[in-house]
C-alpha cells in the first residue's frame, strides 16, 4: 500500500515550507535514509488538536458585525463592541502575541456571541481553535483522569491550540480539583504566551474568590481588563411570542359547541 501525502486546506499536496514531498520526511542524496522536514512537528501538532473542539456551535455560525444580535449590542454598548472588533482586526498579531480577550457582565448580554466573533475570525485566520464551555471542558477532564497519560495528553493538546476559547467561566462548583485543572490551564498558556478568550458572569472580585487569585491574576495578564457588558437579559428580548389559550380554556377539556 503506498504512502499518499497529506493535503493542504484546499487539496493541494505538499510540505508548507517547500522542503519536503509532503510526507514529513526529506530523502537524503543515498536514497536510503531520511530525516524530519522541518514542517513534521507542525504537522504532528495539527494531528494532535484535531480532536478538540475547535467548531463554531451552529447557533454563531452566522455571527456577524453587521447583522443582529452584534449590531443591537453595538447600540447600547458601542465602546465594547468596537473593542472586540479591534482585536478581531488584528486577530493573527494578536494570537502570535498571545494576546487573549476576555468578556464580563449581565447574563444574555451578549458576551458569548461577541467572543464567538473572535474565535470566527481566528477559525477564518487558519488559526486553531478549542472551543468550550467550562463545565464541558472538566467533564472531559474527569474522562481523561482515567490514566495520567491521558490527562497529561489533553492538557498538552489545550496548551497547544493558537486560542482556547472558554465559556462561562465561574460556572462551576468550587473544589480543590476545579482550581487546580483550571490554573493548570491557564498558567501553561500563560507560560506558552498562548491566547485565550473567555466569558464570565462574575465580577473579577468574585470570580477571584470562585477560581482563585491566581488564575484570574494569570487571565489579567493574557486577556488584559476585562470587557463589561451589562444591562437585560436580550434572549428574552428576541423570544419569539406563542399564541396563548384563553384564559377560560382547560387541558383535556372539549371545546364548546357554538
């Protein structure tokens, strides 16, 4: 069975430095040995962040600056949205820089919305991306406890992607388990001058008190302040409206003959 190399995004084969087939190997002059091509330990990262979730979720796939929700957040915080559209600009210095964005307030504000454009935008940048809520993120922690290896794997892989995206920060039980897995993988990007963009509900006082001071201290020093965004919950606002029943009708019971 012969060797196919890998493809590029778009089908095209071959090395992305120019140096080798595609295969990862350069073939010396005596035809008969072969060293690593420079682009191998890239592309052994790439396989290995495959697995995570680096998908825009349906509902955001659409997200756009100039379309609603973002344009009705833009109204009543204007500031904060062209804060993020700042970052999103400049996305590829920002995540060679390490630089991460991080977003705080009310909930149905908006916040996950807006930090889904910038995950957008580095997805669209040929960036990778993992993307998840916070207690997905230690449900698939606790799967992978089940042999230090594959904790050590997971850790590695979420050190490795050119954003961690992470939801709801503060949406979780405090444990002494809950605060070490999460400044374990804050502090390694911190360390790796990886980015994040994440979104809390919690004041960074209290989100202090709930992760502990160190990791939001870390968090601070990737993401810079956080972004505000408060006022009221907009998912009521766009609830769609159902017909109600009359107040004098009941379940079960027949409708009157006229």
């Amino acid at each position: 069975m012969s060797y196919e190399p890998p493809t590029r995004p778009g089908g095209e084969r071959g090395c992305p430095l120019g140096i080798c087939d595609g295969s990862g190997f350069v073939i010396e002059a005596d035809g008969e040995t072969a060293r690593d091509c420079e682009c191998r330990a890239s592309r052994i990262a790439a396989i290995r962040i495959r697995s995570l979730a680096g998908r825009i979720p349906r509902r955001y796939r659409g997200v756009s600056f100039e379309r609603p929700p973002v344009s009705d957040i833009a109204r009543v915080a204007p500031e904060q949205v062209r804060e993020v559209r700042r970052y999103v600009a400049d996305v590829q210095q920002n995540l060679d820089r390490g630089k991460g964005l991080w977003l705080e307030g009310d909930v149905g504000t908006g916040k996950t919305t807006l930090a889904m454009l910038v995950s957008k935008a580095a997805l669209d940048a040929g960036r990778s991306v993992a993307i998840y809520s916070l207690p997905r993120l230690l449900s698939l922690l606790r799967e992978s406890m089940d042999s230090e290896a594959g904790l050590v794997d997971f850790l590695d892989r979420l050190g490795a992607v050119d954003l961690l995206h992470i939801d709801d920060l503060g949406a979780e039980n405090r444990t002494e388990w809950v605060l070490e897995q999460l400044y374990s993988i804050v502090n390694a990007r911190y360390e790796a001058e990886k980015a994040i963009v994440a979104t809390t509900n919690l004041m960074p006082d209290a989100l202090a008190e709930h992760l502990g001071a160190r990791t939001v201290s870390r968090l601070v020093e990737i993401c810079g302040d956080p972004i505000p965004l408060y006022g009221c919950d907009r998912r009521l606002e766009h609830r769609p409206e159902f017909p109600q029943p009359p107040e004098h009708a009941s379940l079960g019971a027949p409708a009157e003959r006229p």
